[in-house]
C-alpha cells in the first residue's frame, strides 16, 4: 500500500533528497519549508507520515508534534535532526513522536522506518473503521421500524442513553432487548469502554455468581485461578443483565450492593473491589407481581426501575413486518448467494397474519428457513412452514399438494443441504432436538 508523506524541512537539498528516496517506493510525496506551509497541506491532504526537521525558521518541530497529534491523531510524525540529542528525543516520544533520527547518517533507515510508520496508521484507520461499522450496527438507526410504537421506545432510550442511569427493558422474548441495550450503550459516554452480557436464566446459581463476580483461586473445586467476573470486565462500562427474573434471590442481594456502593466480594474473597459499572436489565417477567409475591427483591427492582421501556410485541407492529422481512431476506440472501429479489403478495399476507409469539427472533428465522427452500428467485408460501400455510389457508390459495411426511422429509433434506450436513445447525434451523433430528433422519433414509 501506498501513502501520502509529507517533508517539512527548510533545507532545499536534503528535502529534495529525501523526496525522491521516499518517492521511489511508490508513496506521494508533498514537501513544505516549515510549520506554517504544512499547517495549510495538513488542511487540505489526508497524510499518513510526516517527516519533520526539529529547527525550522518558524518553530520547533519537537513542540510541534502534540498540537499535529491532537488535531490529526492517525498521522505518524518521524523528527530529523542534525545534532543527537538526547533530551530532545525523550521529549519527542512523550509528545507522541513516532521516532527520532539523525539526517544525512540515517538514510539507509528511512524507508524501514517509513514500512513500520506507515503499518501503524493503516492498522489505527482499520480499527477507526470497525468502530465506526459497530457503532452504526448498534447505534439506534439500525433498529428497523417506524410504528408509532417502536419510535416511541426509541425515543425514550435515546434520552435515557447519554446519562449513566439504570435501565429496565421490558417485553416478551425476541422483541429486541440485547439490540436496545447495545444501543444505548453505544450512545454513552461509556461507548468507547466494554458492553458485557450475561443471560440470567442459563446458568446454575454456583455458575451465575461466578461469572457475575468472579472467583479467588481455590474458592471450590476447579477454581485454580482467579477468575475476573463480568461486573469487573465491564469496570467503566456497561453490563446487560439478560432475563435479570430469573436471577436467585442471594445474588439479586450481592446485584443490589453493586448498584448502592459500586462495589462487591468475589466468590472466596474478603476483600471489596471497586467498580463503575452501568446496569441495563431486562426481562419478560412480570416483576412487580413476583415482587408482590416474593420471588424478587423489591429494593432490587426499584434500583434497577430507575428508567424502564417498554418494547413492544411484533403483533403491534404489524407495518413494520414487511420492512423486517425484506431486511432479512437481503442478509440471508447475501449469506447463502441464492438470487432471490422478492416475496409475493401471498407470502408477505401470510406473514401479516402470523401472531409471532417469538416475535422478530422468530420471524428471523422464519425468513432464513424461507431462503433455504426457495427455488425461484422470490418467496413464496411453499417456501413458509406448514403450520403457516394450514393456519392462514384460504380457499384457492396454492398450498402444496404434498402429504406431511413427503413435505418434511424433503424439507428436512434442503436444510441439510444448506447446512453441508452439520445436523447441530440442521436441528437449531429446524428448531427440534438433535435426537429428534438424527431419528427422522434415519426414518426418511437421508443419512
């Protein structure tokens, strides 16, 4: 790859020299005679390196570096100077120099100097890059929709996000809860730090308070090490407690020290550790009627019921399941390099009058099942599950002609397909156990 550079020495020669040398190995090269020059080029070039003389007629150029650093932060700065010295080069890597070295003895230098200078702005543009397309993943223009009631909850988590306060995000599952936590994260002045996420209900109590707050060495058998626990790993952060209902009642008492003090006792230790951590919860549950009825701590959930939003069903957002559909059917699409521009009237109906008990999650995977059976280049009901077509047939709709056990075994058979036989994958799409799978396998003779 190659570079923009820019010279910055009010030597005519030596600039002259080093321009060709550097111009030699394919980079564009601008020069300049001295800081008020390069100030204009810097304004108007995207540079990658700079080389600059130290004594220039208008300034120092070991002073400056940090206002280059602090104005263009990816551009590398090489200083050159005629004299070693010492103390000037100690204080040109602490003002964020990328190096320091003598001109005229070192030219066989620069150019290796230059490869690792230049890697280094490439790697730190790459980096910006992948923040900059994980932020707009998680930011709250990736959450498609524009219901009334979906902008609304999008409304009051964009208020909420810029503050440190705790969140509760309440609605059934699959309604999106993780992608609104990563959101407002993301919106945060904790951005730039951790997003932890622990799901509450897929871990035994011994196990969720381990990875909640971590372990000493020797704390119970298998604990050899100390172990951080995710309220650690989110210091200065955000941690997303997942189904937080389903969390035992002796830990809901350790995540309410966390919130009140800001600290909490490993597992095995004696000692308090000190944290910042944000906590955005969520849950399916009814909390209020288990707190009524003794399953969660009430001075727990009004900790964590400082701001709550409510996420609606897809049932209520009936508008918005076409647009949710087509943005799937691209991804999936895409994943699979299957040509499919469409879905027919028919299919989008059918997917309109679906209650979506497992709301967007489900209608994710309806969508990626969809695509796996397709065979022209739209979707179409045959491509829909058959409890789908049975539950919305109409008369004169183009339902299959298959019998059930036909209409399985050849769908069961595309899904392998897809999936080059990975029966684990095979059975999470199907959505059935894997010894359910292995044994309609064998039945249908697809092994």
């Amino acid at each position: 790859m190659h570079g923009k550079i820019l010279i910055i020495d009010d030597e005519i020669k030596l600039r002259g020299l080093l321009a060709r040398i550097i111009g030699l190995e394919g980079h564009h090269v601008l020069q300049a005679d001295g800081l008020k020059a390069a100030a204009k080029i810097l304004e108007k070039e995207d540079i990658d390196v700079i080389f600059c003389d130290v004594k220039l007629p208008d300034g120092n150029g070991v002073d400056f570096v940090p206002g280059i650093k602090a104005t263009y932060p990816l551009v590398e700065i090489i200083l050159l100077t005629a004299y070693g010295n010492i103390p000037d080069g100690i204080r040109a890597m602490k003002n964020g120099a990328f190096n320091y070295i003598l001109k005229g003895d070192d030219n066989d230098k620069i150019i290796p100097l230059l490869g690792k200078a230049f890697e280094k702005v490439s790697l730190q543009k790459r980096v910006l890059q992948l923040q900059q397309q994980v932020g707009k993943k998680y930011s709250f223009e990736s959450i498609i929709g524009k219901s009334v009631s979906i902008q609304a909850s999008i409304a009051l988590a964009r208020k909420v996000a810029p503050t440190d306060a705790s969140v509760l995000l309440l609605g059934e599952t699959g309604t999106g809860k993780e992608v609104f936590a990563q959101a407002i994260h993301t919106t945060s002045k904790r951005a730039a730090q951790s997003f932890m996420a622990l799901n509450c209900s897929a871990f035994t109590k011994e196990l969720l308070e381990s990875e909640l707050f971590g372990h000493k060495a020797g704390a119970f058998t298998g604990a050899i090490k100390d172990k951080k626990g995710l309220i650690e790993e989110a210091n200065n952060g955000t941690l997303f407690l997942d189904e937080i209902g389903e969390m035992p009642m002796d830990l809901q008492s350790k995540m309410l020290r966390v919130l009140e003090t800001n600290e909490f006792i490993k597992v095995g230790d004696t000692k308090t550790t000190k944290v910042s951590v944000r906590i955005i919860a969520a849950t399916n549950r009814n909390l209020e009627q288990d707190v009524a009825e003794g399953k969660f701590r009430e001075d727990l959930f009004y900790r964590l019921n400082v701001f709550t939003i409510s996420l609606p069903p897809l049932r209520e957002r009936i508008n918005d399941i076409t647009v949710l559909a087509e943005f799937f059917l691209k991804i999936f699409a895409q994943k699979t390099n299957i040509n499919i521009r469409a879905m027919n009237k028919e299919f989008i109906e059918h997917l309109k009058k679906h209650d979506w008990k497992g709301n967007i999650r489900e209608l994710k995977n309806i969508i990626e099942r969809a695509v796996i059976l397709a065979e022209g280049d739209e979707l179409t009901i045959r491509n829909l599950p058959l409890e789908f077509q049975v539950n919305n047939f109409q008369p004169g709709s183009s339902l299959t002609t298959f019998d059930l056990a036909t209409a399985e075994k050849v769908h069961i058979a595309k899904v392998l397909h897809y999936t080059h036989g990975n029966k684990t994958e095979t059975a999470r799409l199907l959505n059935i156990g894997l010894a359910t799978l292995y044994r309609k396998i064998q039945e249908y003779q697809l092994g």
